[in-house]
C-alpha cells in the first residue's frame, strides 16, 4: 500500500522523546527511518520507565518501523558515516544542545553542503538562537516556561506536572508539521532544503490559547483553576453518589438550557441573565453547586446515561483500564497488538491520524539495539572487515 511519505528517507539522531517520537509518526507514514544510537547504551529510552527483559516497553511504541544503526558519533569514523548517509537522506532530525552538532562538524552548513535538498528538524530546549540557547532543556522545564505548570493544579497549591511528558510530545508534532512544510517547499522551490527550528518552550507555549491577549489588554495573569474551566461555564468535573467523577461540559448556550431542564433548574435555564457564556461565568459558583447537587444524587453511569440521552458533552474520567476495556478505543483501532523481541504480548497505541485512502502502518515492531547496523553499513559500501575493526574499537 503507497503511503504519503513512502520513499522519504530520514536519519534520526535524537534521543528519548522529542526527536524519536516525530520520526516514529514519519516511519508510521511510509517514512524509511534509520535511528542512530550510541553503541554498547542506546537510547536512554531503552532504560526509561518499566522495563521487560532489561528494555522498557514504552519502547516498543516509540520505535516501531524504525531501523536500529549504532554509531558512535564523537569518533571521526562515525561522522563520516553520517555524511554519507546524509548525502542520501531528505529529513535528519536531531534533538541535542544546539552547538552539538557543529563541534562534531555535522551542523547545518556542513551537512546542507553535502546535500542541498535536506531538511534538518532541530529540537531543543529554546532553539536554535536567543539567550538562553545554550541551556540545557527537558519538556518538564518547557512546560514551566511556556506557561503550563503554572495552571495546573489547584488555587494556591503547588503546580503540577501534567502527568506526560506533554512539551516533548507537543514540540514532536510541531516537528512534523515543520518537516511536511518543508517538504512541500522543496517540491515548490527546486528542491532546496531549510532548517525546521522548534524550541520546546514555544511548542507549548504556542497551546495558551488566550492566555497572552487576556494579558496585554486586561493585565489579567490567568491562575491555576483545578478541574473547571476559566471563563467557560458552566464546565466541571462532579463527584457522583458512588465517589466517581462525571466530566461535563455544558457551555453551549442550547446545550446549557438542556443540561438544566434535565437537572430540573428551569430557574437557571430561563434566567436571560445566563443565557449566555458571559453571563455564566459570572455566576458560574451558583450553577456548578446546582450541577454537583443533582450529580451527587446519581451513581455515575446514570449520570452519564442521562446526559448522552439529552445530548449534553460529559464523560467518565478513564485510566487505563478503562482505556484498554472501552470498545470504542478498540473499533477504532486505538489499541493495536505488538510482540516484544522474546515474543511477550504487548499493547501499544494505535496510529493518529486516520487517513481512509493512504492510512498509516506499523510495518514492524521496535528493533534491538544494532539490528540493522551491518545492512546499513553495507548500503554505503563499509566492507565486513571494517564492519569488525570499528565494532572491535566501539565506532559501532
């Protein structure tokens, strides 16, 4: 089956989750992906959370249809490799410090030199320019300077973390998304290659929605505002007579008026002061006790019940058991079956987006670290013998 990125090729150097988890959403599009790893380690990812066997299954989604090549790229044998490779290779993503690759004589310059056409996705902590360049970054650190962590949470209590490492996978798809853009430039300009610069903090930054206008114009610092909803209302989390949550949005104002006249509140349904977003917000104390008083009354699938049959927008609050039973994930194919390298079942989640005529692929699991170091080696003409002399010295 053709795939939209079908005969593009990239190398990918990152590391962990940014740089990775964009080249696994090209490799899931048709995309050749080779990823180069440090010998003997490989990507730290490989250690990262629960581990099977010694190698986390978290890799098993991250690295799917990617190839494995091991390289060792502070050793002058290892850089060359990576010109040769380059000189064939549309995208290379890499995640490291900026300056990294240059001291390595494997930046923008050098490489565009080799291969006028390629596109170099660059992921960092806060680009490629500016001040704070320099400094080393995680998303965890992005989230707080993009303006995030200081939201979550509840009034007056500590911030906290979104629970993903939400700024690497935010800063990925900006990454793809500049990649795609690229490419079409280079259809478009004979075949000339740009540099895709994306700052981890300004990938989630670019997620605040108004909170930058609502400062310039009101001088307003929006506040951590627990499960609600600022400024649209009524929208809430409301605990159930079993002691479970119901997530409910009803802020649309025909949406509104059925959420009370099934909660029995025609009083708040009818009253023009409410009829409208703003006028909700300002009492929105008065209509969430009205909502969490009815909801208190109910077990949570009657709650739940109730609003999809008055086509109100509410939900449960999954985990991930409730992610892996639900039928819905499943008809969607949400959740897809993979093996990890002894053969163990695993779980991992499924492609997104769906595409009905050229759909994305898992073609192959997770490779093992150097799987395909040999075949790759041999593409660009490294014989056994020298294949055995840099393994021997730990080039690869």
């Amino acid at each position: 089956m053709s795939r939209p990125l079908t005969g593009i090729r990239v190398l990918e150097l990152g590391q962990l989750i940014a740089g990775p988890f964009a080249g696994k959403m090209l490799a899931e599009f048709g995309a050749s992906v080779i990823k180069v790893e440090p010998p003997g380690t490989g990507d730290p990812l490989r250690k990262w959370r629960l581990l099977h066997e010694g190698t986390s299954v978290w890799w098993a989604a991250q690295s799917r249809n990617k190839q494995s090549l091991t390289l060792d790229l502070r050793s002058p044998e290892g850089q060359d490799v990576i010109r040769r490779l380059v000189s064939e290779t549309d995208v290379l993503i890499e995640n490291f410090r900026p300056g990294t690759l240059e001291g390595w004589g494997l930046g923008w310059e050098a490489l565009s030199a080799i291969n006028p056409g390629l596109i170099m996705l660059r992921v960092s902590g806060y680009g490629q320019t500016g001040p704070y360049r320099d400094r080393p970054g995680f998303g965890v650190v992005a989230e707080a300077m993009g303006g995030l962590r200081h939201l979550s949470g509840e009034t007056g209590r500590t911030p906290v973390r979104v629970g993903i490492s939400i700024g690497d996978s935010l800063s990925a798809l900006h990454g793809v998304i500049g990649v795609l853009l690229a490419l079409r430039h280079r259809e478009q300009q004979g075949g000339k290659g740009q540099v895709v610069d994306v700052a981890l903090y300004e990938s989630v930054f670019n997620m605040m929605e108004s909170l930058l206008p609502e400062f310039s114009v009101f001088g307003t610092v929006r506040q951590p505002a627990g499960s609600s909803l600022p400024g649209i209302a009524p929208s809430n989390a409301y605990r159930c007579s079993d002691g479970k949550y119901a997530l409910i949005a009803g802020n649309g104002d025909s949406i509104y008026r059925r959420l009370m006249e099934l909660i029995e509140r025609p009083d708040l349904g009818n009253d023009p002061a409410l009829a409208r977003n703003d006028g909700r917000v300002a009492q929105v104390e008065r209509i969430d006790a009205a909502i969490g008083d009815w909801c208190a009354r109910h077990t949570l699938d009657e709650v739940l019940a109730a609003l999809n049959e008055a086509r109100i927008p509410a939900g449960r609050i999954y985990d991930v058991a409730d992610i892996a039973a639900d039928p819905h994930y499943h008809a969607r194919e949400m959740i897809v079956e993979d093996t990890l390298p002894d053969g163990t079942p695993v779980s991992v989640p499924g492609i997104v987006p769906k595409l009905n005529a050229t759909p994305g692929v898992i073609e192959h699991s997770a490779p093992t670290l150097g799987a395909h170091t040999d075949a790759v080696l041999e593409s660009i003409g490294v014989d056994a013998a020298t294949r055995d002399a840099w393994r021997a010295r730990g080039v690869i």
